[in-house]
C-alpha cells in the first residue's frame, strides 16, 4: 500500500472525490484512538483506476 501525506486532508479528499476515484470516509485518529492530542491527523483510503488502493493521511 501506497501512502501519501498531504497538507490540506479534507482539500485532498474533495479533490480525488470530485475525479471519479472511489474514496472512503475521512478517519480522524482523535476519534478513532479516542486521544485528543490526534486531533489534527487523519487518513482516508481510495482505490484508484488502476486497481490499487492508496492512502491519504
């Protein structure tokens, strides 16, 4: 799996949304590991034409 960091997380996932590639939900790591200090992190997966799914966090 291919994981890329990007700065702008909600930017990037209306983006590849708004291309026609498959995304998944916005995963906040606050709420997924209940620990506030995560706040500002996150991931969302897609799976792009090509068949392989990749990360955004």
């Amino acid at each position: 799996m291919v994981a890329f960091v990007v700065d702008d997380l909600v930017g990037a996932h209306e983006e590849v949304r708004t291309a026609g590639v498959e995304v998944g939900a916005i995963v906040w790591a606050n709420e997924a590991f209940d620990y506030p200090d995560l706040a500002e992190y996150g991931w969302f997966f897609s799976r792009a034409p090509d068949g392989n799914t990749y990360v955004m966090q």
